[in-house]
C-alpha cells in the first residue's frame, strides 16, 4: 500500500501542477469535499485524499506515507494499515463534517467557515496508520508518537489537526486490544 499511495500522491501533485506552484481552487473544489458537499458527492472523500495543496504539501506527504505508513505496514501488515489509514480518514472527515455541519447551523461562523472548505490530503491516512503503529510499539514510543499526533491541536487548533487525532484513534480501535 505504501508505495502506491506515495506514487498516487506524487503522480496527482505532477498532474494538477503541486510540484511546482498552488494548486488552483478550482482544482479542489472539483476533487475535494466540503463538509457541506461529502454527503452528496462521497466519492470525492477518496480522490481528496491524493490532493495537495504546493510543493511543501507534497513532499511532506509524500515523506510521511513513506516513513509513517511503511513502517506501520511493515509493524501490523498491509491489510490492516490499509483498514487503519484510509478508514481513519474516512471516518475522520464525516466525525469532523458532522460536528462542523451542526455548529454551522448552529450560527457559529467559523463552522459555517470551515463547512464550505475544500477538506484534501493524505494526513488523515498518515495518522490512521500511526494509530495503528502505536499499538505495536514499546510505551515510548507509542507515547512519543501520540503527542507528535496531538502535538498539531496544542499549536494549530484547526480541522485537519482534530481530523488527525480521530484518525489516530481510528488506528488503535483497528487494532484492537493488546
């Protein structure tokens, strides 16, 4: 799964011109869901998670599926790295849709904000996939590894950052009890 999914990202950052420069809006908007969209158009919550946004974007994700996922697909198997990183992101994304979704009509700006953004890249499968990883490793390093996870909503506190964190999560349960 490792090197596909890098190859995918790679290719996809080649094709919508990534590599080079930003990546048109309408490019997202076209490949990537919103909050308000990912009922509607569900299939776009897979074609989003090969998008980035500019090189930085790209190598960082390209780096992290290699690094994070191998080495999660080396420690638990591919089948479960798979279960782990891409159904991490998806329920991560509808987790984090949902909550954006009732706070937008709640009335809170920054939910309806957030609810209409273009939600893409591979992170969410990163962090599935460290989920997992975490399971198998000694208590330092799994411990290490969760506040690395945790460490993006300490200093962000933005979408992506609680869609790694339930991802995360997402991982472990894929794993189940030691």
């Amino acid at each position: 799964m490792t090197l596909p999914l890098a190859a995918a990202v790679a290719g996809t950052g080649l094709a919508d011109g990534a590599l080079h420069h930003s990546v048109p809006p309408d490019v997202l908007g076209r490949f990537a869901p919103t909050a308000e969209t990912a009922a509607t158009r569900p299939w776009l919550l897979l074609s989003a998670i090969v998008l980035t946004r500019d090189p930085k974007m790209l190598a960082v994700a390209c780096a992290g599926v290699v690094v994070l996922v191998g080495w999660a697909e080396h420690r638990v198997g591919w089948a479960r790295a798979l279960a782990a990183g891409i159904g991490g992101s998806l329920v991560a994304t509808l987790v984090c849709d949902a909550v954006l979704l009732v706070g937008a009509g709640a009335g809170f700006a920054a939910a309806r904000q957030a609810a209409a953004s273009a939600d893409y890249g591979v992170s969410a499968v990163v962090a599935g996939a460290a989920g997992a990883l975490a399971c198998t490793l000694p208590p330092w390093p799994a411990v290490a590894l969760t506040v690395a996870m945790l460490n993006g909503l300490v200093v962000h506190h933005s979408l992506p950052d609680w869609e790694h964190v339930v991802a995360f999560a997402v991982g472990m349960v894929v794993m189940g009890p030691r």
